[in-house]
C-alpha cells in the first residue's frame, strides 16, 4: 500500500453532476469510504446515488471534483484500469458466454495462464456454490444462479473494492434476503470493500456498516443503520427509514436539547429534542417512531387525546390507525400482551411520547 | 428472381381488375414524346369524331411481347390496339399473340384511289402489323470535342477510328445493327453483310471489329440513354433513335449533330391483339382504318421527326408544329440523309437473334 | 373426481368421454380459429405467389409444343436413325405435311418454329416459310416438295434438333442455363464463345457478396449510433436511413447515374480539388465499382434495420461489464458486443444477400457489361426473346444457390442465429 493511501479506499471531493449543463443531479457530494466497508447508498430513484456509483466505475465522469482511489485521483483513469469490480442491475452475465467462460473473461484479459485461471475460477464457483455449473449458459441458470455468478464474476480477479448497483432488485422476496445474507457473508470473509446501492431501505439496514441516505443529489444523512433509524437529522430521513408519524407545530421554545412546541392542529403544547428545528417561531415536524408512542396511559408525558381508526392484528403487535391532532395517519404499534387492554375502532384514548423519543425535524 | 417470375402473371392478374368498360379503348405506347405525338395526331381527333369513346394511354410498349403473351396465356386481352417495332410483331405474329390483317380491306386507301397494300408496299414486313412510322438507329455526336482538332466524322467508320476521333462512344446492348456496321467497316460490301454474318467466322469478324472499340464503348439498353449522355458529355458519338437526336439538337440545342452514314431503317407500327371480343375488335379496326390513313400519318410527323409509312404522306410533311421547322430535311427518308441506308433484316434476325445475342452477351461478359 | 382417478383406464372426463378426446374437442374449435385467421393469407399467397412461381417452374421442363403440334411426325420420327448422315425418308415428310396442314391453319407452326428456333437458328424461318406453302402442295413426293420450299429440310441436324426434342418434357433448358446442351454425342458444354451464365452466376454471387460486405462495414456503425442516440435524434436518423425507401428506386438509380459518371458531381469536385487529372477521370459506373456503389446505398437499410433492432436488445450494461472487468475499449467490443450482434449482420447479411442476387434494373442502369448480373439475362429472356422455359430454368438455378448457400450458411453460423430484434 502506497504512503499517502491512509485506510480510506475511496474518498469523493466536492462531486458535482450535470448531464444537460442545467441542472445538478449529484451537488457537491463528499464522503471517505473505509478499506473494508460495506457502504449503501440509499435512496430513491432520480435522487443521484446510481450515479455517484458510475462516476466511481468511470462510466460517467465527475463535472466538478475529484474522486480518489487508494489515495489517487482516478477522474482521468478509463474503467478498465481501475481494478473495481462491479455487480450490475441486470448482473450482465454475457450471454454467448458460460458460466466458466463468463468468470474467466476478467483474467484473460489480465493475461493470467490457463491453468491459473481455471483454479480461480473453479474456486470462486465454490464459493458461490455452483461448482457443477461451469459448463452452463447463463440463460441456463436461475434467477439468484445468475446473481450468484454475477457476483463471481465481480470478485475473481479478487479487486479491493466491489460496486453493486441494486443487484437483487430483481429477485424475488424469499430469495433477496438469502441472497442479503450471503453477500453480507462473502464481505465479511474476504474483507473486501463493497459500495452498493439500493433504494430498499430495508436491505440496507441488513447489509451496510454505513448508509449514506441520497435525496434530489445530497446526501441527507451518513451514518450507521441503528444511527439512521434512531436519530434520524432531518424529516427526509425520518420518512424514508423505517415507519415514522409526523405532526406539524410551532417552536415556541428552545431550552438547550430541547424544544418546547405547540401543535398547528390543537394547540396541545409538548415537548422534543432539538435536533433540526431552527429557533423560536418556527415551523417544525415533529418525529415519533410508532414503536415509542406510549397509548392509554393517562399519566403519560408529551400526552394528547387519539381516536382509534382501524387495527390490524398482526400476531405479535396489533397496528393501530389513530386520528391525533391533523393526522389520520397516525400508527401506534401496540405489543400484543396482557399488560395492553383491547383497543376498539372509535375509541378515545390518551397518547403521549417521552420527550426523548420525539425528534423536532425540518418542515418538508 | 422471384418477383422476374411472378411479373408477367401478376400483370396478367392486375389487369383483371381494370378489365376495359365498353366505351374505352386501351391503346399501347412508348410513352413520351411519342406518345404525346399520337396523342395530338391520332387520339384527340379521334375521340372528337367519337365523343362515346374514350382513349386510354398505356406506356408498356417494351414489354409489349412478354405482357400480351402473359395476357392470352390468363385468357383476358385488356390491350386493343399495341404499339410495337416490327420485329416484336413478327413475334408476337409468330406466337399467335396478333391478328393477322388484311391492308385491302382493313385500312384506307391512299386518297388517289391506291390500295393500302400498294401505299405500305414492302413496309408491311408482317401479316400480322399495320406500319405507322419509319424510324432510324443511327449516330449523333457532339460538335465542340477539341481533342478531335476541328474534324467531323463523315462516315459510319468514324465509330472504329479511335485515333481520329477519340472519345467513349454509346452503343445499344445487343448485336443487331453493331454487327452490320462492324462487317461494313470491315471491309464487308453491303450487299454480303448477312451471309457473312451467316457463318460463325462471320460472327467472330464482327465480334473482333467491335472488340477494337470495345473499351472505349458505354452501352445503352433505353433509347433516352445516349442523347443524355451526349448532352452530359459523357461520350462524344453514340447510337439512337433519329428522333430522339432531333430532340437534342433543334428542341435542347446541344452542340450535337447527326451522322445519317449507314443509318439503319425500322419500322414502328401497331398489332390488334388476337382473340378480342367482336365489339372492342371492331372499335380497333375503326381506329386503326382512321389513325393509319395518308393524313394522320402526315400530321404525326408535325411532332415528332419519324417519317409516315405511306409513300401517299410523304409529300403532306409540313413544319413542326412549335418549332416551326421544316421537317422534311430531319427525316431519315430525306435523300440527302438516306444516301447510305440499311433496312432491318427482320427474317434473318427472326432466325439468328438468339444465337446471336448470346454470343454477343458471352463476347460482353468476358 | 373421486371415481374418475379410481379407474384404472384412461382418464374420463365428467361426462365419461376420455379426456384426451375431450380435450382434442375443445381445442378444435381454437385450432379452426387459428386457421380461419390465416386462410386469408394463405389462399393469397397460394394464388398469387405459390401458384405462379410452380407454374413458371414447370416452364423450365415443359415442352409440349412439339409432340403436340407435330403428333404424327414425332411419331414416324421415333423410327428414324439420328446417327444417319441422312434426312429421314417420304413416310416422315408425309406425316409432316399432315401435321403441318393442321398447324398452319390453327397459326401454332410458327410458335413451334420460335420454339426450336431456340435450340437451332433459322427453324424459326423454316416454319414460317413452309406454313406458308403448305396449303399448295401435290399429294406425294413431299420430301421433295419440302426441299424445294427450303433446302434446309434436307438438313440432317434440323431433324436431329426436332427429334431431341421430340418428348413432352426436355432438360434441355436447364442444359443451356449452366451452358451446356446434349450435342451428337451427349452432353457437353456449348462453344466457348457462347457461354455465359455460369460465369454470370459466379459474379452474380462474388458481387452479392461484396455488397454484403460493404453494408455489413458501412452499416454497422450507422446502425450502432442509431441504437445509442437518445430517442430523439434517433428518431430522425432512423428516418434518414429510411429515407431511401420513400424515393422510387430508378429515381435514386437515375441520382447515382448524376453522381458517378465520368462528367458527373464525384469526378467534377474530384477535378476541381486537384485530386484528379480532367484527362484521367475516374470510372466510377458501368462496371462492378457502379453496381456496388449504387446497390450499396440501396441495400444499406435491410442491414441497417435487423442490426438497429438486435442493438437495440444488447444491453450497454455488457460492455460496462467488460471494463469493469479490466477489458479495454476494444476487447469489450469485439469479444462482448460484437458477439451478441452476430444474430443481426446474420439476418442483415441474408437479407441484403436474397435482395442483391435477384436484382437487375439497378445492375443494368450503372452495371456497363461488366457489373450486370444473371437476373438481367433473366429479365431479357422473359420480355424480349420470350425464351420463357431458358427463364425459368435459370431462375431455378438461381434458387436452388440460394438454398445451397443458405445451407452452408445454417451449417457455419446457424440459423437460429438470426435475429430480426
């Protein structure tokens, strides 16, 4: 390893994006990706993550910036001589080609012998476990088959760095988490550094060490799963990660980490953190996460009246649509135990939150 | 290849659907020019002497023999009056494909009391065809070649003498008229031309005489290809139809002039297609006996510079209708341009066209 | 249900038929459906294409004319000695003039005559003349009488002709198209000054070939930008490929005529440059160069359109693959995309191929004598000599290359590699 290549193995500097010279799809994105790290760009479509990944692959070059590879400016080095490896939508597995021949193609045209590259190639098989599928078409093989092989192909040269663009998005649900699972596996014992992008929030919370969160080409928020999901910095993360209830009000009153607000609906004033709120006059949407909402318990903190809307049994909660305040969208998730009375459709009862667990977050 | 195939029976089945209306006649032509001379000489007096009648142009005179043939073989004629040269009516005579006539009595007299037969005289190569026209193939080249240093061809030998006159020359794709000029400048009298050409040395002679020129020589298949390219200047002497050189020199005054040395006479003429129904072959017959007397015949050569085939027209030639010309000195006929003249040997060339043609398309090809 | 897989049997239906019967009945109705839509086109294509070209086949072997206009003639002639240096004695002259009394008087003894005039010159005349005549003969002493009309009726290769193609049926057409005939002494190939259609064939297929091999070169990044351009320009290339096949072809064949002749727009800005001496102008047409330029530019869509289509199915994501892959610019071509396009220049290559070697106006406008292909002699044959059977043998001939090359063309490369899209 070169002096100056520290561990970050990819390191992106003030990245701008134009494809039409008017507008910026990818504005001013800086991030350092860790030797070894699983990193998820997530997002949804158009937010720009897919072609923050070109830009690393050397599909697409950078308007504006630098991205460093090992430490090197790699914006002037074509795709092939970047030594990445890449999974692709589609995995792009060539048709005309096996599945061995497929898996060859990276050696040969590194020059390796023969006989070096049938012994990688035998092994990578293994690993993905289709060793007896050499032989076969890629039109031959299933769908997660193909995958796996795709995913074969992409580390057999054995790169430091392995992109993958949305690589199970055509898989089925059963087959999308195995196959979560043994990516996850393969990272994990080859130490290699994987970049991957999806807009499945879901898939990125099993995988990533990392997320960086994309939204209309800034990334919203960098941070580790758990992070995302609990401390969510903005109402665009708040959303987008997982099951969120939002209420609009007014900050009234900011007192170190928190905030005091007053509902726009009913007026009911309660307390959050301070996390995205601005100062005193305010708009703010307030954050709570359904899991935390505390439901009728008079004496609960941050308490406002809710009208039962609709339950779903759902074998180990019951999800419960209430009417609070301006929303009807209102989702408690109630543990399904004794120690929570029967909750009926129409029925009044209190909510409240404690002051921790509501986040006071930027108005959309 | 397969739509060669399918041709000739698709027009067959085409013409089933526009099967001719009892009040229309179907008269077949070159087109063009002179298409548009009958049309002015023959159709529209016609039609205003027969306001029931109406004429209906079709321009497939070059496939005349395959069509009709198709035609008769789909059992439904929609021709009723076909204009051809004379040796695509022996063939079509020889196929059984037109209606043998009889020039007594089914053409005017001339109008001093002559009998058709007499006026056509030996014009009339074929049972079967009615002559309309006297037309020659014969050369044009362009007056302004500086190469040539001020000298004009004067004889058909001109053609042969790239050394004299260099420069591409035009020539029709087929033997017929190249093998006689070839004999003739070989040294062949005029007279012997065809019992030369009778033996294969003969043939080889022609062939050898045209093959002296041959790299030298851009070949046409339409009539409209040399006077173009005389007039693009793409070859300096070249073979046609006298008419269409009249077209470039007095109608588009080209700097191209005639060269009348050993043209070579053919008729033009109509057939009435075999086995047409009694009504349509009658209204034929009438146009016929009128589009083919001693006047018409004068007056088509008012548009277009082919000599009638009566000898009674002869002396009614008058001007150009819009040049205002004379026309009798652009007539092959014209005794100053007919000083040396071949007459199309149809029976021979009946005989040895195929033959010939083959070896002169192998000659061609290698 | 229950009873019905009890039986050991076949199995039943409800209403106790077996079921493959009933299935057989309920699919009938779909399958006449089926055939109902297509009788349509069937029966067209039947009548207006199967029928004609089988009819113009059988031309190729037919030769009824002569055992039908001369019947008693081939009859007495079937005795008579063809290796005898002699014409055939009074019992043949006589059938003769019988048969040619008839003909004469239903006007087929000249059709005859052009018939056999193919294989032999001046019968053509001979017939003409004799039917002529035949009405004022004596009774007896017709051999005689017949040379007295011409002098050719003793000629003992006239009646070697007549004989040889004496039968209802003759190869004798498909002999002239690979130059060849059965001569006195069986087959053997005509004078070499006359032949010409296997020399044709060949250059027909060496031209087609290399028209296809110029579309194929020049069509290939035409059809590759097409398949890459945003939708939008695309959209106006494409009409500009297609454009050619809204102009009628002698319109664009008379265009390339302006182009490349010697005094033309190619050679005039080639003089005008200096590239050029005005003494020495290029030859550009009535050769193969003309034949091939210009058919070039006419067959470039049908390579163009199958490649732009099978593109179109290659996604860009292969040869983003390939470079991922450490495959430089060049190899993820050739050894990724171009593989995956082989379907296209193979359905190209057969189109453009079938269209090239059955064409004749274009070759015979800018071809001279050196660029003119074998349907050109086709096209004569069938409009000016009317040589229908010579024709129609050809064609086959022409056909049955095309079979054979599609043959080696399945063997080496595979037909299903054809792609349309």
């Amino acid at each position: 390893m070169e002096a100056g290549a520290q561990d970050h193995i990819v390191r992106f500097e003030n990245v701008q994006k134009s494809y039409d010279g008017e507008t910026l799809v990818v504005k001013n994105f800086n991030i350092d990706i860790d030797r070894g790290e699983f990193l998820t760009m997530l997002g949804p479509s158009g937010s720009g993550k897919t072609t923050c990944l070109m830009m690393l692959a050397g599909f697409e070059p950078a308007t504006h910036g630098e991205i460093y590879l090992n430490g090197q400016p790699i914006n002037n080095v074509p795709p092939h001589k970047r030594g990445i490896g890449m999974v692709f939508q589609n995995y792009a597995l060539f048709p005309h080609m096996t599945v061995a021949e497929n898996l060859a193609f990276p050696l040969k045209v590194r020059g390796m012998s023969k006989a070096d590259s049938d012994a990688k190639v035998k092994r990578a098989l293994e690993m993905v476990r289709l060793p007896q599928f050499g032989g076969r078409r890629p039109a031959q093989l299933s769908g997660g088959q193909q995958q796996r092989v795709a995913v074969a192909r992409a580390l057999v040269f054995e790169p430091d760095l392995v992109l993958m663009d949305e690589p199970l998005g055509a898989l089925d649900k059963n087959l999308r988490e195995e196959m979560q699972f043994e990516i996850k596996h393969i990272h994990e014992s080859l130490g290699v550094s994987v970049v991957y992008v999806t807009h499945d929030q879901s898939e990125a919370l099993t995988m990533s060490n990392r997320i960086a969160v994309f939204n209309d080409g800034i990334v919203q928020q960098l941070a580790a799963p758990e992070v995302l999901y609990e401390q969510p910095e903005n109402s665009f993360v708040a959303q987008f990660i997982g099951e969120n209830n939002k209420l609009s009000g007014t900050v009234t009153a900011v007192d170190g980490e928190t905030a005091q607000v007053t509902l726009k609906s009913t007026g009911d004033k309660v307390a959050a953190l301070a996390v995205n709120c601005g100062g005193k006059g305010d708009e703010t949407l307030l954050s709570i996460r359904p899991e935390r909402i505390i439901i009728g318990d008079e004496n609960a903190p941050n308490k406002m009246s809710g009208k039962v809307v609709e339950l779903i049994y759902l074998g180990d909660h019951i999800r419960c649509r209430m009417e609070v305040g301006d929303s009807n969208e209102f989702i408690v998730k109630v543990p399904n135990s004794h120690a929570h009375a029967a909750l009926k459709v129409g029925e009044v009862t209190p909510v409240g939150w404690v002051t921790e667990d509501c986040r006071a977050l930027d108005m959309i | 290849m397969k739509s060669m195939l399918t041709l000739a029976t698709a027009a067959a089945a085409l013409t089933v659907v526009s099967a001719a209306q009892a009040e229309d006649m179907t008269i077949v032509s070159w087109g063009g020019a002179y298409s548009a001379s009958q049309q002015k000489a023959y159709h529209d007096p016609y039609m205003a002497m027969h306001p029931d009648v109406t004429i209906i142009n079709d321009e497939s005179s070059a496939e005349a023999v395959a069509k009709l043939r198709a035609m008769s073989e789909a059992g439904n004629v929609t021709w009723d009056v076909v204009d051809v040269v004379a040796a695509d009516a022996i063939r079509l005579c020889d196929e059984g494909l037109a209606m043998e006539i009889d020039p007594d009595t089914m053409l005017a007299p001339a109008p001093d009391g002559t009998p058709a037969s007499k006026d056509f005289g030996d014009l009339l190569v074929s049972e079967c065809f009615i002559p309309q026209i006297v037309y020659s193939t014969t050369f044009g080249y362009r007056t302004d070649v500086a190469e040539w240093g001020g000298k004009t061809p004067e004889d058909i030998c001109a053609v042969f003498d790239t050394d004299t006159f260099p420069g591409k020359r035009s020539l029709e794709k087929r033997p017929i008229n190249n093998v006689e000029w070839a004999l003739l400048c070989d040294g062949v009298a005029p007279e012997d031309v065809y019992d030369v050409l009778s033996t294969p040395e003969g043939v080889d002679k022609a062939l050898a005489k045209l093959a002296t020129i041959k790299d030298d020589v851009v070949w046409w298949s339409a009539g409209a290809e040399t006077p173009q390219r005389l007039a693009d200047g793409e070859v300096v002497i070249g073979s046609t139809y006298n008419g269409r050189l009249f077209s470039v020199i007095e109608e588009q005054k080209q700097p191209v002039a005639m060269l009348w040395d050993w043209q070579v006479f053919d008729l033009d003429g109509w057939i009435i297609p075999a086995g047409l129904p009694e009504a349509r072959l009658k209204r034929a017959l009438d146009y016929i006996y009128f589009a083919t007397d001693t006047q018409r015949l004068a007056d088509q050569a008012k548009y277009i510079s082919y000599g009638p085939a009566r000898k009674s027209s002869a002396p009614l030639v008058g001007k150009h209708a819009e040049l205002g010309i004379e026309m009798a000195p652009h007539m092959p006929t014209d005794p100053k341009n007919a000083v040396h003249t071949l007459l199309y040997n149809y029976e021979w060339w009946a005989d040895n066209r195929d033959d010939l043609d083959a070896k002169f398309q192998a000659w061609l090809a290698n | 249900m229950s009873d019905t897989t009890a039986q050991s049997g076949p199995m039943l239906a409800a209403d106790g038929t077996p079921l493959k019967v009933s299935l057989a009945r309920a699919l009938r109705r779909q399958k006449l459906r089926a055939l109902m839509l297509i009788a349509p086109l069937f029966l067209f294509i039947v009548i207006t294409f199967l029928a004609p070209i089988g009819d113009m086949l059988f031309r190729s072997v037919e030769n009824a004319i002569v055992p039908d206009t001369l019947p008693e003639t081939v009859a007495v002639l079937a005795d008579w000695d063809a290796s005898s240096e002699e014409a055939p004695g009074e019992d043949v002259f006589t059938a003769l003039h019988a048969d040619l009394l008839i003909a004469a008087e239903e006007k087929t003894h000249t059709r005859l005559g052009s018939r056999l005039n193919y294989e032999m010159p001046g019968i053509s005349s001979l017939f003409r003349k004799s039917g002529r005549k035949v009405d004022d003969m004596t009774p007896g002493n017709y051999k005689e009488q017949f040379i007295a009309i011409d002098k050719d009726w003793g000629n003992v290769d006239v009646w070697r002709t007549i004989k040889r193609f004496s039968g209802d049926y003759t190869a004798g057409y498909f002999l002239a198209s690979i130059d060849a005939k059965i001569g006195h002494d069986g087959f053997e190939f005509v004078d070499e000054d006359q032949r010409i259609y296997l020399f044709l064939l060949w250059r027909t297929i060496v031209l087609s070939v290399a028209i296809t091999l110029t579309c194929t070169i020049l069509g290939y990044p035409v059809a590759w930008i097409l398949a890459n351009l945003p939708l939008r320009y695309s959209n106006l290339l494409m009409i500009l490929v297609l454009l050619p096949f809204w102009t009628s072809l002698l319109v664009r064949t008379s265009a390339w005529i302006v182009l490349l002749q010697q005094q033309g727009v190619i050679n005039d800005t080639l003089v005008a440059i200096g590239l050029v001496d005005d003494l020495n102008r290029l030859e550009l047409m009535h050769n193969q160069t003309g034949t091939i330029i210009a058919m070039t530019h006419i067959l470039l869509p049908f390579m163009i359109l199958p490649l732009y289509s099978v593109m179109k199915t290659v996604s860009p994501s292969y040869v983003r693959a390939a470079k991922s892959l450490g495959a430089n610019d060049w190899t993820a071509f050739w050894k990724v995309y171009f593989p995956n396009t082989v379907p296209g220049i193979g359905a190209g290559a057969v189109l453009v191929f079938i269209l090239a070697i059955g064409y004749y106006i274009t070759p015979e406008l800018v071809g001279g004598t050196s660029g003119i292909f074998i349907s050109n002699r086709i096209a004569y044959h069938i409009s000016s000599s009317l040589n229908w059977g010579l024709a129609a043998a050809l064609g086959v001939v022409l056909l049955s290359m095309i079979l054979i090359l599609y043959w080696v063309y399945d063997k080496i490369v595979g037909i299903d590699n054809v792609k349309l899209g």
